[in-house]
C-alpha cells in the first residue's frame, strides 16, 4: 500500500490539526491501532498529561485521536488572548513529546461556542477560533486511512451544534467516500447528538458503517443510537466534574485512561487502559527485588563488557543498560 493510498486527507491550510505524519504499523496490511486521548480541561492536570504521554510511548500506536478539551479556556478573570496562548504552550510543550501522530479535535474549552446574543462568550469564540486557526489551521476536516474515514467536527460553530456549512462539507465528504469499509466521526460534544444539523448528518450516515466518538463529560460511556456504537470517551489528565472529589473509579466511568481502538477484521474493537496500569516492562527487576535472593535470578547480574563482545560475536542479543550488560 503506498503512502498517498494508505494516508490522504482534505485540508487546504499550511498548518495542520496533527502534529506529524509517522505512522507506525505495517502499510502492507489493512489492520491497524490508534489510541483515543480523552478530555483534560476544566482543572488539567500536568502530571497525568506528561504520564499519558509516555505511555503512549510506550504502547506505540499507528497514530492518536482525541476529542477535545486540551486546555481550560477563558475563566472570569481573563478573557485576555495571551492568557489563552499560555494554556496552549504548556499544552503543546507537553505534547512535543508525543511520538505517534496525534490529531486535534476541537473541544468547547478550546473554542467556546457560538452565542447568538454576542457577550463574552461570543468574544471568546472569535478569538480562541482565531488562536486556534494560527497555531492549527482547519477547526473541521476529514482523512483517510487504510480505507478509513475519520470525520473531525467542530461542534461548537454555533451553538452545541454543526452549522449548515460543515454540515453541507461533511455531506460532501461521504459522497466522495462512499466506498470506505468503516467512517469514525469524532465531535466533542455529545448534547450536539440531539441538535436539528446533527441529526441530518446521523441520516446521512445510516447507509453506512460508523462509530461516533465525543467527550465533554469526563467519564466514560457506551451508547446506543440507530444501531451504532456512539461513545462518551472519559478523562485522560483532568479532575471529575465534582470539584474537590477523587474521580468514583471504573463502574461510574471515572477514572484516567486512554482508549485503544483496534481495527481488525473490517470492524473497531475497543478497551480502556487504566492509566495507572499501563507499566513498563521494568516495573520489577532485580535491583528493585533487593529483598529476593534465589539463585534462579541470578542470571540478572551484569557480565563484562569482555564477556557481552564475545556473547554478541556468537549471535547472542545483549541488554546494554547504562554500562552494564545482561543477558
């Protein structure tokens, strides 16, 4: 599969919503991986985010989705630009070190939405959209890959809801891909599913395969709609919407996690990794076994650097670790 086939997508502007295009995964093969970063606004939490982070690292996906919210936004105090750009910074500092590619979904803490009686939050519309058009360019926009579709909405363009252009853009967009074996919409919102051009959009969809991803929430749930799989991802570096209350934990959705989305056998099979069970494969080693002492881990000490050269010329793959050499 060639690059154009496997990745192509319809943004026009110079920046881009993504932070690269190092895809991982095999491009011979039509299966692939991504993790879905959920929401952290409102009160984000840096530890976490830098966590999630190296764990996606670590768990190495094709690429990364995400539904919004990656900063808090304008606050009662500050409806100041500069006061916006430095949530964005520290934002985006973090995410430098994010190795798979990772596609921004607009969330209503990084774009309030749209007011029809003008005020502050409708100041706070224009600017942040203009903050985020000079940093990312396109607020909606479309890609595919291995023969995905993925839809980014922004469903804060008026209120809680897709306007009549991106909706007619999105209709356009599955007319051209007619074709594709699964279409993945992603849109912030999930109040938006109930909205007049939302609901035109999910008729549109009926004649297809698809699977709707939003955030907002901070907690995780499944939902049914006309047959499909519509999903609420929860937080992945922000505290629970009860102010001052540790999130309930897995049975309420509250808890701090990446989604793992797997597309195999033509359909997306989904599971939640707990943040705070995503190990590295050093989580326990010898060293840190200070108290076990049985023989059979004995094979853990260091050798020297003579005896790892003589290993390594007869074939032998040797663990090279700050000087020192396991087998």
């Amino acid at each position: 599969m060639s690059a154009s086939k496997r990745f192509f997508h319809d943004v026009k502007t110079e920046l881009k919503p993504w932070t690269n295009e190092n895809f991982g995964g095999s491009a011979d093969s039509d299966e692939f991986n991504f993790i879905i970063f959920g929401d952290r606004a409102g009160r984000p939490l840096a530890d976490v985010t830098k966590d999630a982070i190296a764990k996606i690292n670590l768990l190495n996906p094709d690429f990364v989705m995400s539904v919004g919210d990656f900063i808090s936004g304008c606050c009662y105090e500050d409806y100041s630009p500069g006061f916006i750009q430095r949530q964005w910074d520290d934002f985006e500092n973090m995410l430098k070190e994010c190795e798979p590619p990772f596609f921004r979904v607009v969330g209503n803490h990084d774009i309030p939405s749209q007011t029809e009686d003008g005020g502050v939050l409708a100041h706070a519309h224009d600017m942040q959209t203009k903050l985020w058009e000079k940093q990312f360019g396109a607020t909606y926009y479309s890609f595919v890959f291995k023969d995905v579709l993925f839809i980014c909405l922004h469903t804060m363009e008026i209120f809680m809801d897709i306007s009549e252009t991106q909706l007619e853009w999105a209709r356009e967009t599955l007319q051209k891909h007619s074709d594709v074996k699964w279409t993945m919409v992603f849109g912030h919102l999930p109040k938006a599913w109930d909205m007049p051009n939302w609901e035109k959009l999910a008729d549109i969809l009926d004649d297809r395969n698809y699977t709707v991803f939003a955030g907002d929430f901070h907690n995780y749930v499944r939902c049914r709609r006309r047959g499909r799989n519509y999903y609420i991802i929860g937080m992945t570096g922000t505290e629970s919407q009860h102010a001052g209350y540790p999130p309930k934990g897995v049975y309420y959705g509250e808890f701090q996690s990446l989604t793992w989305v797997s597309f195999k056998n033509g359909e997306p099979q989904l599971s939640l990794l707990a943040l705070d069970e995503v190990y590295n494969d050093d989580v326990v080693t010898i060293p840190k076994l200070t108290w076990l002492t049985p023989s059979y881990f004995q094979a853990d000490q260091p050798i020297s650097a003579e005896e790892a050269d003589k290993l390594e010329a007869k074939g032998l793959k040797i663990h090279r670790e700050i000087g020192e050499y396991y087998l």
